[in-house]
C-alpha cells in the first residue's frame, strides 16, 4: 500500500511539472491585417512626437555639451603641448 502511494505521488508530481511547465508560455497573439495597419499608423502619428521631444531636447543641450567637449580636447591639447615644450 505505501508502495501504490508513493508510485501516485510520483505520477502526480510528474503530470504537474509537465501542466506548470506549459502554463509558463504565453502565445503570442497573431494580428490580423487589420490590426497590423491600425497599429502602424499609431506608430507613424506617435513617432513623430517623440522625434519632435528628443530633437527639442536635443537643442536644449547642444551648446552645454559641445562647450564641455571643446574644453576638455583643449586641456588634453595643452597637456601634450607642455609635455614636449617644459615651462618654467
């Protein structure tokens, strides 16, 4: 009898493992043509928004960011010039 119980247990263990596997995967769903063009043309009416937003901040920190750049190529040119030309 304890063997009968633990070949059950063992069975169940088994076909749950298998239905908990399964059920981890999720099915994409397929888009109907229709869905595909609607979900294209949201995408084409809100990528132009984030384009604009990123362009605009883009703008806001162009000068900030280029005068840093310039700075520090600056500093590295003059410690290569004063490694070959020592000062007083």
């Amino acid at each position: 009898m304890n063997n009968l119980k633990g070949y059950f247990f063992f069975i169940s263990a088994i076909i749950l493992v298998v239905f908990y596997a399964n059920g981890c995967t999720e099915e994409e769903p397929e888009l109907t043509t229709s869905n595909r063009i609607l979900a294209d043309s949201i995408l084409r009416t809100e990528i132009r928004f984030v384009i604009e937003e990123v362009d605009s901040l883009c703008q806001l920190t162009y000068q900030s960011t280029f005068d840093k750049a310039v700075d520090s190529i600056s500093e590295v040119r003059l410690k290569e010039i004063e490694k070959y030309i020592p000062t007083r």
